[in-house]
C-alpha cells in the first residue's frame, strides 16, 4: 500500500530532513471499459502524460493498475495480453495499452463471442505485433493447449496465468470493483471522474501533490 508523505516517519531509514516517501497515484482501468478508455486517453497520453512525468516527477507516481472485470470474459484475455507484452517488453506496455483502448470495440461482448479463446489471443498478439512486440512471442505465452499436460492437469492455465493472478490479488486487497477507480495515497479518490479535462486534473493536481 502507498505511504502518503506525511507519513514518511513510519519507513524505516526516514528522517524527518529526507522523508522517502511520495505521493502515489494508482488509476485502476479495465481494457473494455469505454470509461477506462477516456481516463488512460487524458491521463497516460498527451499533455497531461508530460506534466506527470516532468513536473511532479519528484513527488508523485502515477501507475496503471490493470482491473479484470469478469462479466466480460475478454477482459481476461485482454489483462493476459497487456501482461505478457509487459513480460517481454515493459517499455511497450503503454503504447500497447493505448493502441487496445483505440480498439476496445473489437474486443467488447459481440465481437468475440463466436470466436475461440486462441483465435482472441491471436488477434491480440496482432496489435502487440502493431507496436513492435514480436506477436510470435506474445501468442506463444497465450495460447492455450488443447491437449492435457505430461502430468494430466487440464487447467494449468498459459503463460502469464501467475502474473495475473498476483495482479488480481493485489487488487482485491484494496476492494476495487468498478473501472476507473482512482486511489491516491492508499484511499479512494471518489471526487475524480473519466471525464475530467487535463485542466481539471492540473487544478487537482495542484491542490493534492504538494
């Protein structure tokens, strides 16, 4: 869990002089959530992705939080496909990410359900291939077998099944349900909202990230 600042006094080595602790901010989004989509778009792309990164760059961390929401099965398979680009190349996950916000609809309820789970998988190694991840790669660590393994187990899962499942794990140590959830410093921050504008953020930012 994030130590708010003010706080620092409770990490071990910290001193009153160079507390180590700064502000987190952790954006909790799902693949196939059209508000997910608005929120990763202002807050991880254009002018507002500078801002973070360069003025509050020494006090604040911004990071996605991936959120499966399993009344989409896609979600899954999508969370899987972001996972295993960030397993073979971390620098691509945002880029990657981006890309399937821009086609969140290929992947929503209708357009999957007459196709199988590798078929999914192939098509999500396609986009990963789109932003110079070996789609090879990425398929290799999705696909799922369709025959057992050498000990008879039918459920093993793919490649990146442990990583999800720590994901989903921490997660659920901090309650979130719905997408987007935004946690600033360890608790809930219910006045943000998707639609948010960058100077909206900016104002907020300035009030909070001190």
């Amino acid at each position: 869990m994030a130590l708010p600042p003010k706080f620092a006094g409770l990490q071990l080595g910290a001193s009153s002089v160079q507390p180590k602790a700064v502000h987190t901010l952790e954006i909790y989004l799902d693949y196939v959530c059209p508000f997910s989509a608005k929120l990763f778009k202002t807050v991880f792309t254009g002018p507002l992705a500078s801002t973070l990164t360069q003025k509050y760059s020494y006090n604040l961390t911004t990071i996605f939080r991936p959120q499966i929401q399993p009344w989409h099965p896609s979600s899954t398979l999508c969370h899987e496909a972001a996972t295993a680009v960030l397993k073979l190349a971390p620098e691509k996950f945002m880029p990657f990410s981006e890309s399937l916000f821009n086609r969140q609809k290929e992947f929503f309820d209708v357009s999957v359900v007459n196709e199988t789970r590798n078929v999914t998988y192939k098509r999500l190694a396609g986009i990963a291939g789109e932003v110079e991840v070996s789609e090879e790669s990425v398929y290799k660590i999705l696909e799922i077998s369709d025959k057992p393994k050498e000990d008879g187990s039918l459920n093993s899962g793919n490649g990146v099944t442990d990583d999800v499942k720590r994901m989903v794990r921490m997660n659920r140590l901090v309650g979130v349900h719905v997408t987007p959830t935004v946690v600033f410093d360890g608790v809930v921050e219910v006045s943000i909202s998707s639609s948010w504008s960058v100077e909206q953020w900016e104002e907020w930012l300035g009030k909070n990230v001190v």
